[in-house]
C-alpha cells in the first residue's frame, strides 16, 4: 500500500459523495468537502446551502473557523453579543475559537457558503461513518 506524503495534493469533486452534516434549520444542506474521512489534516470545509429562511443551528469549534460567501446575501450572528453582521456575495468571516455564531438568510435571497474551522471540530462529524480503511 503507497503511502500518502503529507505535501500531496488530490481533486474532490464536492458534487459526488460529499456527506451532509445536519448543521441546517430550514431548507437547505451543509456538505462536507474536506475533512478527517477524507484524509484532510490540516484543513476542513463545507459548502453550506441555506435556502430562502433557513439558518444554521448554534456553531462554536475550539478552533478558529473562516467563511466565505460564495453567493446570495444573509448575516452572521453573534450568539454571546447578539451583534448582525450582514454578509453578501464575496464576504468573508473569521470566527475566534469559542464564540458561538449562527448563518441567517435574508427573507428575499438564498445564501451559498464555503468555510469551517481549522483545524477540524470532530464534532462535526460524529454522526458519519468514516469510509474503509480510514
């Protein structure tokens, strides 16, 4: 069996065989991309998806976590300070490890996100099932 170098690179296709975590209030889905079953190390993403009205439950990682928006409008919200911070297309959000935020959608758009913490909240993923051999 080869051994995979830590310097190595791979291409993932996030519309095949992503497993969703159950991370949406509404409608929607938050897939996983990168993570621990997938060999990532260093870094994890998912892509979320929050349709008109939805949200994502309460989020907090004991790592930093960064976002970015890939399309459509919403807000982050500061669950300790009940701060909103509005969020359009090319947004990015950076989320001190410990604070507990939420995605919101604006009533009239939907919002499509790129983004998780860094490096992985295994929590994430406790309800997945890690393919063979990992």
């Amino acid at each position: 069996m080869a051994t995979r170098l830590a310097n190595s690179a791979r291409v993932v296709d996030s519309a095949v065989g992503c497993p969703e975590i159950p991370i949406i209030v509404g409608s929607g889905n938050a897939r996983v991309v990168m993570w621990p079953g997938n060999n990532a190390q260093f870094r994890t993403f998912q892509i979320i998806t929050l349709e008109r009205g939805a949200r994502t439950i309460r989020l907090h990682h004991g790592s930093d976590a960064v976002y970015y928006v890939m399309s459509g409008a919403g807000s982050i919200v500061d669950l300790v300070s009940s701060e909103v911070f509005p969020l359009v297309e090319g947004s990015m959000v950076h989320i001190d490890a410990g604070d507990a935020y939420q995605f919101v959608t604006n009533d009239g758009q939907d919002m499509k996100i790129l983004g998780g913490p860094c490096p992985a909240d295994e929590t994430l993923y406790a309800d997945l099932a890690f393919p063979e051999g990992k």
